[in-house]
C-alpha cells in the first residue's frame, strides 16, 4: 500500500470549458493524477470524452492522465488513447471479450494497465488478470456519470483485492471510484488512489484534496 494516498480527480465534474484552467489548479491544489472519463454511448448510457482531447490534456497537463474507458471494443482505440497520451489506461473487464490480450496491448504500446468492474460483477472476474495489471479500479457506482451515492456493498472488493496482492506478492495500486468523500474515503482505506470528481470540483479544490489525503491515511 502507497503511504499517502493518491488523488485523482474527476473532470468529469470540472468545467469543460476551462479543462486547462481546471487541470493546473486541481494541480496546484496537490491532485495526483487527473482522471479522464471516457463513454461511449454504448458499454454506458453517457456520452464524455474522445482522444483528441485525451491528446490535447496531455499537452497542458503536468500530472499523469489516468483514462478510465468506458467503452466497448477497447481494443479498437487503446493505441490511439496511448498515443494521445493516457498514462494509465484502464478498461472493464465486461467490455471485451479478451481482456488478458488487451492488457497485454497496453502495456506493450508503453502504458500502465488498469483493470475494473461493475458494482454487478464478481471480483472474480479480475482476479486471474492482476498479474497483467499496473492498476486495479473498484467501481463504487454504476458508471457513467458523475455525483451518484458511495455503494457500501463494494468495499468488500477492495479488501479482497489487499488480500490477493499480499498473498500473491503483487505491486499493483488498487484505485476507487464513485462516491468518495472524505468519509467515504476513510472506510475505502485499504485503496492506494481515489477518484473523486464532484466533491473536489464542488468544494475547494486545496481544502477537499487535503481532506482526502490527510483524514484516509491509515
Ligand atoms: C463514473 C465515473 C467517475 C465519476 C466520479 O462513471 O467513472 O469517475 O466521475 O464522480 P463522483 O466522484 O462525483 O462520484
Ligand atoms: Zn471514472
């Protein structure tokens, strides 16, 4: 387990008019990473965010993009989002039906693999692939939109997934992302990075990371 915890916030929740202006002050508010969410319309019922402004994030951004698709067909676009510059590119493990070959794909065009699941999905599902994985993402909400309440019932995925990392003497970071706040974020306290998108970008930025990093450190 990192010492401190990570924060990634969510654009998803920031102004997308002012994606620049957003990024270099979550920034300078002491984000981590800056999590882009990627829907398709299809694998979710929401439409975001495509490459090219995966491509022109990363020429402004100076932390790591960490892209969450929510897509179908990954495989289809994983070289094109890491060309553009995704940093860690994570899929669902529901969205392909070759998961292990795609994992194995980005982590050979240079970028870090991440793995996740919905709520629904057996944590199972992933266990077998965490060896191909840099990132394992516990989805604390349906995906496909931002603001929705914290899903208790998954934390128990989190703690497996500790287990499985001890046990198998893995180094991947286990990341959640749904629902957190600063309590939220205190019963998560087994996960290395949180995602966070309406309580950084509706609160102050400083005082909100703050509170994410300071009050979860186990
Ligand atoms: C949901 C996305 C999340 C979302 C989180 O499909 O994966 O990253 O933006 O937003 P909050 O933190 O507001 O639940
Ligand atoms: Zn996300």
């Amino acid at each position: 387990m990192v010492s401190e915890k990570l924060i990634a916030p969510s654009i998803l929740s920031a102004d997308f008019a002012n994606l620049e202006k957003e990024i270099k002050a979550i920034a300078a508010a002491g984000a981590d990473w800056v999590h882009v969410d990627v829907m398709d319309g299809h694998f979710v019922p929401n439409l975001t965010i495509g490459i090219p402004v995966v491509q022109s994030l990363k020429k402004i951004s100076p932390l790591p993009l960490d892209v969450h698709l929510m897509i179908d067909e990954p495989e289809k676009y994983i070289e094109g989002f890491i060309k553009a510059g995704s940093d860690y590119l994570t899929i669902h493990v529901e969205s392909t039906k070759e998961p292990a070959a795609v994992l194995r794909r980005i982590r050979a065009l240079g970028a870090k693999a991440g793995i996740t699941l919905r709520p629904g999905t057996s944590i199972e599902k992933i266990l077998p692939l965490l060896e191909l994985c840099d990132l394992a993402l516990v989805m604390t909400v349906e995906p496909g939109f931002g603001g929705q309440s914290f899903m208790r019932d998954q934390i128990a995925k989190i703690s497996r997934l500790r287990q499985e990392i001890q046990t198998r003497k893995l180094s991947l970071l286990i990341e959640v992302d749904g629902g957190i706040n600063e309590q939220t974020a205190l019963e998560c306290h087994e996960a290395d990075v949180f995602v966070a998108g309406n309580y950084v970008f509706k609160n102050d930025y400083a005082t909100a990371i703050a509170h994410l990093k300071g009050r979860s450190l186990v």
